[in-house]
C-alpha cells in the first residue's frame, strides 16, 4: 500500500521515512560528540588549575607560552638576529624585556644558563632590538676572515677597507715591520676592531685588562667568553675590543720612530748584521749602519732626548750618545767634531756634529747605532 501512495508530486512515504530516519541518527551523533568534548575540556581545566596550585602558581598558561623566556642562554651574531647557542653572556641588572614594553617584551632576567627556546619568530622591531641590546650590554660575537694582500696594499688601506684600525691588524696578525708584508701574504681581519693582549701574571682579569686600555670590562668580558672577575692564568690571551697599541710600538712597526740622522745625500756602505772586519778580515757583528756622505756634513739626533756621552773613543772617534723614551739609545760616532755637550736635551733639529772619519775608519762616514734596553736593533727597520 505504501508504494502506490504517492504525496508531493510523487515522493513516496517511503522515501520520505528513511530521509527522516537519517536526520535523526545525525542529530544524536551531533549531540553525543558535544556532551564529550564539554567534559573532557572540563576535566582538562580541573587538572591544570590543580597543578598550577602545587606548584605555587609559576606554572605558565597557554596564552602567555611562548612569550616568557625562563633562564635565556644566548648571544647575538649580530645587531638584526638572535642565536639560540651556549655562550657566556655579560652579567646585568637590567633586563631586556623593560626595553621591549609594548614589543611583546620578553623576561630574560631570569637566569643566564637554563633551557633555550628558538626566539627567531619573537624578535621586535629591528630598531627596538638593536636599543636594547645596546642597553642590556650584549655584543656581538668575534669572528674572524683571511684577506690576499694585492699590489698597491697597505695595513692602513686594509684597515680602513674593513672600519677597523691599523693597530688590529698588526696586532692580530703578529706583524712585526708593516713594510715587510707581501704580495700574496693572508692575514687575519677580525670582525671588530680591537688588539691581542697577553697575560702577564697569574689573577689578571678581563676588568683589569680593560681598565689598562680604558675600554669597557663588560665587552671585553663578553667578547671572549669570560666573567668580568674572572681569574685568568698567566700567558692567556684575550682580543681586547676598542683598544690601541702604545704610539711607541705603533711607530716601530710602522718605521716612523726615529728620523734619519743625515739629511743630505749618503750611501750605506756596511748594513747592520755579521759581515767580513775590513781590518781584520775576522766575522764580526756590525750594530749599527755606516753611511757614507762628505766630510762636515751636519749629524741630527734622530729622536728627541738627552746627551748622555760625548767624547772622543778609540773605534768610535769622536761620538755623541744621546737618550730616548721607551729605553733607547742611540750612538752617532767617527765626526770630525762634537757640537752636542753632556746634558744637553736635544730634539730632530739639533746638530750634534759633523760627519769624519776619526777612530777606527776607513773614510769619511757616521756610524749609526739604536740600543733599545741595551740590545742593538737594525736603525733601518726603524726611521722614516
């Protein structure tokens, strides 16, 4: 009976029970499923206030996850970026996340060497970031490149290539006379400007160190990895970053301390070293250069100081010794006459003499020597 009755333009009552029967079945379902989920999340709620309760109420909820950074352990590679890597970082009062109010401010004070989360997609602002590192006390890392030295290069050209000084890179590269680098010689350009400094004694700290260049104990300490107070052994080294070399060293290695002693024209007719005695024919040691120039012509000092000898001397004839800063000496020897008397302070301007050949001498010359503490050093490596 049911199939021939026919309702709605030919449905069947038929058809029209089985759509209901659907609607009913997914209507309990629906409602099954809700009551479920509104309990378990009842029950999920109960467990964490309960836990959050034990713990004293540190426990962090879901919306502030990800934005408290409990015992952060990190450095910056540079101002733009945060790595997350072991390292030690300078000690501060300060936090960083006051400087981050309304950036989405993070809580690093909390502790310097716990658990490390990935801050990469937390930074602020570029600007903001670059602030408050800045005010925090945290420095880049050192790194360091090579560099080929190409013709026409010079230490300060380099230098200023890279925004660093002179005094890093002699003094990272353990150069020695500036004019002897070559072509095709590496050397190493750190990423800062800044010197090699090596302990003297036992207890000397990352503070102590900084104090003697007069640059900031905080970035001394964070560049290389140390507390400030940090006891270091004797012989440690440490890249003290800001620092300058003393002007005496810089003006050795760059061969600009002293002035030559003649200004008119000369040759040198012995260099410095061990050579063949032209009165003996024996190998001796030379310590000084003999230039060769025309009687009478006027002897300089070749550094500002005080004569501290002036006499006549049976190899070295009439000479002249005069005394510098920094442990130098110089002996200017064979003139023909003294000008300069015992006592007198003289500077780059003063004759001391004129050029001879007395004492032991084979002709009209002066004989050059520079003591430094009392050793001979080559006059070459060492005047304009």
């Amino acid at each position: 009976m049911l199939k021939k009755f026919k309702i709605f333009s030919g449905v069947s009552l038929r058809s029209l029970a089985f759509v209901f029967a659907g609607f009913f079945v997914f209507f309990l379902f629906a409602a099954f499923s809700l009551f479920a989920y509104n309990k378990l999340s009842a029950q999920n709620a109960a467990d964490k206030s309960a836990r959050n309760t034990a713990n004293g109420g540190s426990e962090l909820s879901e919306s502030a996850e990800g934005e408290t950074l409990l015992g952060t352990e990190f450095f910056l590679s540079d101002r733009s970026g945060l790595q997350s890597q072991a390292a030690v970082v300078p000690a501060a009062d300060s936090s960083i996340s006051e400087a981050f109010a309304g950036q989405g401010g993070y809580d690093m004070s909390a502790g310097m060497y716990g658990s490390t989360r990935d801050l990469q997609s937390f930074l602020p602002e570029p600007a903001v970031w670059a602030q408050a590192v800045q005010n925090a006390g945290v420095y880049p890392e050192l790194t360091y490149t090579s560099y080929r030295i190409r013709k026409g290069d010079m230490i300060g050209v380099i230098a200023e290539r890279f925004g660093l000084t002179q005094d890093t890179l002699i003094s990272i590269n353990n150069i020695r006379q500036t004019r002897r680098i070559q072509i095709g010689d590496y050397i190493k350009v750190p990423s800062m400007p800044g010197i090699l400094y090596t302990t003297k004694k036992d207890g000397e700290t990352a503070a102590s160190v900084a104090e003697k260049y007069q640059v900031s104990a905080q970035k001394t300490a964070a560049v290389n990895h140390l507390h400030e107070q940090g006891s270091l052994a004797a012989g440690t080294s440490l890249f003290v970053p800001d620092a300058f070399m003393d002007w005496v060293t810089r003006q050795e290695i760059n061969g600009d301390l002293f002035r030559r002693p003649l200004r008119a024209r000369y040759y040198v007719s012995s260099t410095f070293g061990w050579r063949r005695s032209p009165f003996t024919g024996k190998r001796t040691f030379h310590n000084g250069v003999d230039m060769a120039s025309p009687a009478w012509t006027p002897v300089y000092a070749a550094l500002a100081g005080t004569v501290t000898a002036a006499g006549f001397h049976s190899v070295y004839g009439n000479y002249v010794i005069v005394a510098h800063h920094s442990g130098y000496r110089t002996l200017y020897g064979h003139m023909v006459g003294i000008k300069a008397r015992k006592g007198q302070s003289v500077d780059t301007r003063t004759v001391l003499g004129w050029v001879g050949t007395t004492g032991l001498s084979t002709g009209p010359h002066l004989h050059f020597s520079v003591f430094k503490y009392g050793s001979a050093v080559n006059p070459v490596s060492l005047w304009n």
